[in-house]
C-alpha cells in the first residue's frame, strides 16, 4: 500500500516511516511541510496520506488544510488525520465532502499499532475513522428533534462503533451480537436517517456525517 | 396650501358662519354617533383626542383666504371627513397643521408690512394697516408654532422624537446659571429682536438682508440656549443687550427726530421723546448687560475650572481602575503559572518518571523473563498516553490549540460543537481579535456555556459574537430556569477579572423563570480577517 507522510518533527516523521515499513507499507513521500504535502498527494496519489494537522510554514491547521485542498483536486482521496488534539469542527471539516477515506485521530493512537494500521486500511478502503474522543462527545450530545433522536440506544451504539471506523465483525464482537444483528441495526441506522439505497460505505459514511451534524 | 392673498373681508362672516356650522352642529355629532352615541362623550374625546382640533385648524386656514377659494373651502369638510373617518390620520395631521399656519402668519405678517395688503384674517387676528392688532399676528404664529411642536410629541408624528430629545436636553443642560431664570431673558431679547425689528433698528420694512442677520443671529442665539447651557444663553443675552442699549444711546444723541421711527417702545419722533426715551431704555438695556456680563465671565472661568477638576477627576479614577486590573492580572498570571507548574509537576512529569522506571525495569527483566518485560513496556505505553492526555488537558487550559489555528469565531464554533446541549451559533467577525482579547473572550463563553449546560436546565443555548462600534460582544443566551446567580462561584468572578483587564465586562441577567443571559462586552480593534493559507 503506497503512503504519504507529512510530519513536521524529524523524530516524528522518522518513527512513522518506521513503523509503517515494518508493517509492510511502501512510503513513496515524506515530507515535513504543507506546500509539499499537496504536491506530494497531487503528484503520487498515493493510496492513503497521513498527515499532521499542525505544519509549517503557519504552524496551525496548514495540514488540515492542504489535506482537504487535496481532496478537491482528487475527490476522495483517502487521508488519514493525526494531532495532537481532536475537534469535532475539523471532523466535520473532513468529512463534508462526503467522499468518505477520512481519517481523523489522535497522535498516540500511534502506540498502538495493530488499531493504527487498520485504521490505515479502513480509510484507504474509503471508509471513515474518527478518534474515539470525538465519537464521546457526540455520545453526550443532547439530540432533541434531530434525526438521530429516533435511533435506539442500540443502534446509537452501533453508530458510534461505526463512526469509530469498526467492521460489522468487530462491532459484533464489542457489543457481544451476532455479525446479523449488527446488519439489522446498520439497516436500521440507514432507514431512520433516511439515507437512500446506496453501496453500503457510502451510506456509512452519511450516517457518521448525520451523526457529526447533531 | 393655502391662497396666501387677503384682501378684505366681506362676505367672510356668512362663509365662516357657515363653516362653523358644519364643524360643530354637524362633523362631532356625526363622529360621536360613530364611536356609538349615546356612549359617555368623555370617552369619545379620548379616544379621539388630538384629532377633534383637525375641523377648527382647518377653518382656521380658510379664514385667511379671500376670497374664499374653492381648494380652501373644501379644507373644511375634508378636516371633517378626516376626523370622523379616519381619527388616526386626523391625529398625526393636526401638529403639521398648526405648524404650516404658524408659517403662514410669519408670511402674511411679512407681506403685509410690503404692502401687498392692507387688511388680513389671521387665526382669531383682524388684522389692518390702522390698528395695533396687527402687532399680534406674530405671537399668535408664535403660538401656534409651540401648540404644533406640542401636539406634534403628544401624538408621536414623525420627527417628534427630536424635539423631545432636543426640549429634554435644554431640560438637564446644567451650565451654571447667573440668574434663575437667565434663559427667559435670553427669549426676552430674541422675542424683541424679532418681533420688533422695526422698532429697534428704526424703520419700517427691514431689507431682506437685514432680516436674514436679525434672524440668524436669533438662530444662533437658540441653538445655544437649547444646545449649550444656560451659561450660554446668559453670555447671548449679555451679548444682545449689551449691543441694543449702546446702539439706542447713540441713535439718540447722534440720529434724534425721525419721525415714524422707533426705538423699543419709544416713538423717535421728536428730539425730546428721542433723547430722553433713547438715553433711559438704552440705559437700562446697557445697564442690564454690563451688569450681567462679569458674572457671565466669571461663571466660565468657573466652569472651566470646575471642568479641568472633573477631568482631573476622571482621570485619577482611570489610574485607580488601571492599577487595579494591571495588580488582578499580575496575580492571575502567576497564580495560572503555579498551576501549570503544579499540574506538569504532579502529571505529566511524574508520568514521565514512571515510565523511564518501567523501561528500565523491563530493560534489566528483558534477558530473564521477556513476558514480564513485555508487560512492563505495555505498561509504559499506557503510561506515555495518560501523561499525554493530562498535556493535553493543560494545553487547552492554557491557550487553545483551535484558538490558535483558526481564530476567536471557529474556536467559539468548536466550543458550542462541544457542549452537549443543543447550541445556535451566531456569529459575525468582520476581522481577527487580538490574542489575549480573543483569549480572554473564549474563556468567558466557555465558562457561560458550561455553566449553562451544568445548572440551567436549558434546551437550547444561544451564541452570539459580533463586532460593533469598537467593541467585541458576546453573548450567551439558555433556555433554562434561570435564578443564576452570578455572585456565586469563582468562575465568573475569574472570568470579569481577566475582561476587565482590557476594559471588557461581565453582565449576567437571570430572573427566576429564564432566560439566562450572559454578557460579555470588551473594546478592541479588529485586525484584517485572516488570510487562509496552505
């Protein structure tokens, strides 16, 4: 799987690379500033780029931004968001597109790999991965005469899971249901947020999108 | 409007007689029968009020007219019409009226002393070349004017806000005053100068010019008495009198004998009543002024100092306020510092040292027993994500970190997405706030928020931000049960004290029942909206 990394900090950058070479990703880029990084995403596509919200030369959101600016030049181009800080605004941000390949989580995610890579895999397969933070706060979220008021406790759960990038199997496996159920509840989800017949990422998608918007 | 020519009377009795008639035997019977006769007539004024004047106003301008043109003929039962039918209409046209025949007068007056006419009908005023009356034209436009201004703030019509602003302003000038009434003598002299310009310049029929001066000069002279202080008023009068006593004096040494000329209520007709009348009013006059003029003098200086005191006085208030917030923010920053120092000290640090210890003792267990060391490095791992979740806390405490990225209107916007409550967002930044301003204003809608969402009960939480008049404002409205009270807590207390080191406020309102409303208003500058750049 082909990777861009855009990391300011050397030690950072060069722990990435590392750790993604050990799981078998081929890094075709690696750059530490936010100009580089859209050429790098521009010129390699790669198949997911990861990249650090916080870059030179402004040193506040210039990843955010090039990331998104990259994904109008390719939509849907999968990019997976690390910071040292999660907002729900830059969620949104990301995910308005609707294109789906988002990624967006917290730097020490990192420690633990095997959740990292597959986190990678998810958003290169166009799905959508938000930090568990995020996902807690819209859990707390007050819903009154939203859309997702409507959905059971269960299915919030499901959606939450869901939002969190996890497979049918894994949601499954967390909430001790059958693989089935997990459909049922998806099926649920999709129906009383009114999201069209679609292919299934894509309506997973939209619903993490409605459930951002609450 | 009105046919401006008069030229005798006759026949004017029988037309008026008969316009009276319409107005008082047929008109109010036809609009007390509407407002449902035999109902108390009491109440049929009240509820008329204002209106009722419109007929008589109206046969009031017909009375000028001879002969009686058709167009103002007709004014009569149209004010009827008006006032039966349409009393909200017949309210608001009343004090316009009344001002347009206060016009009218000043014009008839005018013509009049050019000749155009020899005998005229104004108001209740027969007015011809032979008689005194025609002296009352004048006033009575006079009064028509304050009856017009005065109705015209009873009835609310357009523009009568300015002239309670202005009345209400002349109301609580305080400039001092020589005399209680100085004011008064100020009108004195305005009204004289008016009204009998003839006599104390000593001619008949003023050249337009002359009446252009006359009358800017009384124009000056109002606008200092309604605009200034009554200290101004007294200076304009001092002034007036000052200029009319030594002009009669010299008019009746220098100019005696002119006949058919006067000066003030004295004929100039023949030398003696000129020499004694000139000297004794010119005198008084003169007297008057020079009298008033030192005390006049003297109250500015007064003024003046009373002035640089009060100024004085501002200013040491300002220095008090200054060192005060300057001593408040002094110990908010450090007592800030001891707690970043203490919690680095206490979390993360100690987190740290935990951490290389349990390296450590995996690196020596890493020969021996590697599943031991192995659960040791877990262990760290976990240990390196808790301290950099406590950084993280802190971090935000301190400045942040979408404050920093994207400005005060994003960070408010990431601060209600953050609120478990659901939140409407307002906001309109034309620009970007300083750093601590903006710092400052984050903090004060985040504590409002939270407190909102922990105590209020509240639905919905309103946020407003908007830049207006040099002044940041935000606002932070819940839906809640209010009875917040904001003396309680240290958060809003911590929260006014660090606005208040840019002049900025803290203003909670919250009845019992709701809404609570948070205030939070700082004087800044905006800079230039940031430019987005990649």
């Amino acid at each position: 799987m082909r990777v861009v990394i855009a990391e300011d900090l050397f030690l950072l950058r060069e722990g990435l690379v590392r750790l993604l070479e050990a799981h078998g990703f081929e890094i075709v880029a690696a750059v530490g500033t936010a100009p580089e990084l859209l050429t790098a995403l521009i010129q390699h596509r790669p198949d997911v780029g990861i990249v650090d919200v916080r870059l030179p030369p402004t040193h506040t959101d210039d990843g955010l931004r090039a990331a998104i600016e990259a994904r109008g030049e390719v939509p849907g181009l999968p990019v997976l968001v690390l910071s040292q800080y999660v907002e729900q605004l830059y969620a949104r941000e990301l995910l308005a597109d609707q294109a789906g390949g988002v990624g967006y989580l917290l730097k020490d995610r990192v420690f633990n790999d095997e959740a990292f890579t597959g986190a990678i895999r998810t958003v290169a397969a166009g799905g959508t991965v938000l930090d568990p933070e995020v996902v807690q706060k819209l859990l707390s979220k007050h819903t009154d005469g939203k859309p997702i008021a409507r959905l059971t406790p269960r299915e919030r759960e499901v959606l939450a899971l869901m939002a969190e990038g996890r497979s049918n199997a894994a949601i499954a496996q967390r909430l001790h249901i059958t693989e089935k159920a997990v459909s049922k509840h998806a099926a649920g989800i999709f129906a009383k947020l009114d999201l069209a017949q679609s292919d299934d990422d894509n309506r997973r998608v939209l619903a993490v999108l409605a459930y951002l918007e609450t | 409007m009105v046919g401006l020519c008069a030229v005798g009377h006759d026949g004017r009795v029988g037309f008026n007689a008969v316009l009276l008639i319409i107005i008082v035997l047929v008109s109010y019977p036809v609009a007390w029968w509407r407002d449902g006769c035999p109902g108390a007539i009491r109440g049929h004024i009240r509820a008329r009020s204002w209106g009722l004047l419109l007929p008589p106003v109206a046969l009031m301008y017909a009375g000028v007219s001879t002969p009686h043109h058709w167009l103002v003929i007709a004014e009569v039962p149209a004010g009827c019409l008006i006032m039966i039918f349409a009393p909200r209409a017949a309210r608001k046209i009343v004090p316009f009226a009344l001002l347009g025949l206060a016009l009218v007068g000043v014009v008839l007056a005018r013509r009049f002393q050019e000749g155009f006419f020899e005998q005229y009908q104004y108001g209740l005023v027969l007015a011809d070349a032979g008689s005194s009356r025609k002296f009352l034209v004048l006033p009575e436009s006079g009064l028509f004017l304050i009856a017009g201004l005065w109705v015209s703030t009873r009835v609310r019509a357009p523009g009568s806000k300015w002239i309670t602003a202005i009345v209400r302003r002349w109301w609580r000038s305080r400039g001092g005053g020589v005399l209680p009434g100085q004011e008064l003598l100020l009108l004195l002299v305005m009204v004289l100068t008016i009204l009998l310009t003839h006599n104390w310049l000593g001619n008949y029929g003023l050249t337009p010019e002359e009446s252009v001066v006359l009358n800017v000069a009384a124009g000056v002279g109002a606008m200092m008495l309604v605009f200034r202080s009554r200290l101004w008023a007294a200076t304009a009068a001092a002034a007036g009198l000052v200029v009319l006593g030594t002009y009669g004096i010299l008019v009746a040494i220098y100019w005696p004998g002119m006949p058919g000329r006067w000066y003030g209520v004295v004929a100039l007709d023949t030398e003696g009543h000129a020499f004694f009348g000139g000297i004794i009013e010119g005198t008084v006059l003169l007297t008057l002024g020079v009298w008033l003029a030192p005390r006049v003098m003297g109250q500015h200086l007064g003024l003046r100092e009373a002035e640089l005191a009060a100024r004085a006085e501002r200013l040491t208030e300002r220095v008090q306020t200054l060192t005060q917030t300057r001593s408040d923010a002094v110990d908010t920053a450090a007592a800030e510092l001891r707690r970043i120092e203490r919690d680095l000290h206490d979390g993360a640090q100690a987190r740290l040292v935990a951490l290389g210890m349990s390296l450590q003792a995996a690196e020596r267990l890493f020969k021996s027993s590697p599943e031991a060391a192995l659960a040791l490095v877990s262990e760290a791992k976990e240990a390196s994500s808790r301290a950099l979740t406590e950084l993280r806390g802190l971090v935000r405490g301190i400045y942040p970190p979408v404050l920093a990225d994207r400005g005060l209107a994003d960070a408010v916007k990431a601060l209600a997405l953050d609120t478990p409550l659901h939140t409407v967002v307002d906001i309109d930044l034309p620009g970007e706030v300083e750093m601590p301003v903006g710092s400052a204003v984050y903090f004060a809608v985040a504590e409002a928020l939270t407190n909102a969402a922990k105590h209020s009960g509240a639905r919905t939480i309103r946020i407003q931000l908007h830049y207006e008049h040099e002044t940041l404002r935000a606002e932070v409205i819940d839906d809640g049960a209010g009875g917040a009270d904001p003396e309680q807590g240290t958060g809003l207390k911590g929260v006014e004290r660090r606005l208040a080191t840019f002049d900025g406020i803290l203003a909670v309102s919250s009845p019992p029942g709701g809404p609570t409303i948070v205030v939070i208003e700082v004087p800044c500058a905006l800079s230039s909206p940031k430019i987005s750049s990649c």
